[in-house]
C-alpha cells in the first residue's frame, strides 16, 4: 500500500482500532462509535475532507463513516470487505471458520472468549521463515503465490500478529462487532463507492459482494476473476487508489 500510495502521491493515515495494537480498549464499543473517533482525528490533524480505503474487516467501517459523515468523507473503497453478517439469509458464502465463530456467538460467547484467549499466545508469535511454506499450504494457490512475496507476507501476518499480541479482548469486540447489526441502512449512503472483490475469494464469497453493491445507491463494482482476498489488495492496489483518488 505505501509504494502505491507513494507512486500516486496519496497520503494514507491508518489509525488502529480500539483495543487493537496500542489503541485504548473500549469494551462496549459499536460499529457507530468509530465516526466520532475518525472526525476528531481528522479535525487535530486539520483534514477537512477525505476518502477511505478499507480492506476486509475494515470495509465496514468506512462503509459507517459515508454513512454518518458524508459532508467530509468524499469516496471511499471496500477492498475484499466483509458484508452485514446480522443480514444474512443463510451463511453459505463465509469461510468455514467464521461460520463456527457465528454460531458460537452468541450461544456460547464466554467459551468464544476463552478461545481467543487461549489462542492468543500462539497467534502473537512470528511465524519462523522456514515454517511459513507450511502455512501458504492452508491459502488457496492464487493467494498462496503473492504471500511467497517476504513484504507482502510481512504486511499481512505481520499486522494480525501485532494485532493478537496486543489484546485478546480488543479483537474480540472487534468480532462481535461484525456479527452485530451495523445501525444504519446500506441504501442510506450517498457517498460514492469503489467496491472491490476477488472471484477466488473464499472469506467472502464474491456474490456476497455483488449483492452488497447492489443496494448502494452509488457503487462501482470491480469483481476481478482469479484473485482471492489477499491477492486481490496486494496485485491491484495502485488501481484501486487511483480509482478512488479519482472517485
């Protein structure tokens, strides 16, 4: 992302999410808490308006920014983005993982709990180089060939680690807050657009996406074949910045 962002002169701000890294926890915290915590951020660093980029988990919370403050966001783009999971008809599209964690919550939300503590120390660890082919093995092929890639590695793993290092329970909130309902109405926002979605995705299926930019009243679709949700981000991020810095 910075080379890109370097090459097409974009300056990119990546505030962590609370209870993620060094951020504060706030246990309580909901999808529509993060707006007023983005406006005070941009207002200290002077920035009146400015676009979005959210990849995966993060998508939705741009998609909560537009929403709540379309006077200062001026596009965003949802890479790969995880959809309302609480507005699911059925959960066919998601990786199996996420289905079990689903189910899991809220039935069993302190056995949850106690299971992202318990992975906790394992997944804060830094995978040795000669164990990573191991781990490419449980990647489909085409975003198995780009995390081969040290930096793009690096850049992926690197930032979950730092993330589970830090605190199970900031990323626990942060999972109820994708099972949860979001607050706000996807046909409500007025901002444009990009949304970007691999057809190997198998996170999110990528008719999960097209459904999703569907009922956005404006949304470009980029439905790319043969990417999955890693590989689509790290291949096309330049033409992904310079479509939403065009937006």
């Amino acid at each position: 992302t910075d080379a890109a962002a370097r090459e097409l002169e974009v300056r990119i701000i990546s505030p962590d999410r609370p209870g993620i890294r060094n951020s504060t926890l706030h246990p309580e915290r909901r999808l529509l808490d993060w707006p007023p915590l983005l406006a005070e951020l941009a207002d200290k660093l002077e920035i009146a308006e400015f676009r979005m980029l959210g990849i995966s988990g993060g998508a939705p919370y741009t998609f909560a920014a537009a929403w709540a403050m379309p006077e200062r966001v001026r596009a965003i783009a949802a890479v790969s983005s995880a959809p309302p999971l609480a507005e699911l008809p059925d959960r066919d599209g998601l990786l199996t993982l996420y289905r079990w964690l689903l189910f899991f919550y809220p039935r069993h939300r302190e056995l949850l709990r106690f299971g992202f503590h318990a992975a906790r120390p394992f997944l804060s660890l830094k995978v040795p180089i000669r164990l990573r082919p191991l781990l490419l093995k449980l990647l489909q092929p085409c975003d198995a060939n780009v995390m081969r890639d040290i930096a793009a590695f690096e850049a992926c793993f690197e930032s979950q680690r730092q993330a589970w290092r830090a605190s199970a329970d900031g990323l626990m909130v942060d999972a109820e807050i994708y099972a949860q309902p979001w607050g706000f109405s996807l046909e409500e926002i007025k901002v444009p657009v990009r949304l970007w979605h691999g057809k190997k995705d198998r996170s999110f299926h990528w008719q999960l996406a097209q459904s999703l930019g569907e009922r956005l009243p404006s949304c470009a679709r980029h439905l790319v074949d043969g990417e999955g949700h890693y590989s689509l981000p790290i291949r096309h991020m330049n033409a992904i910045l310079a479509d939403l810095k065009s937006a």
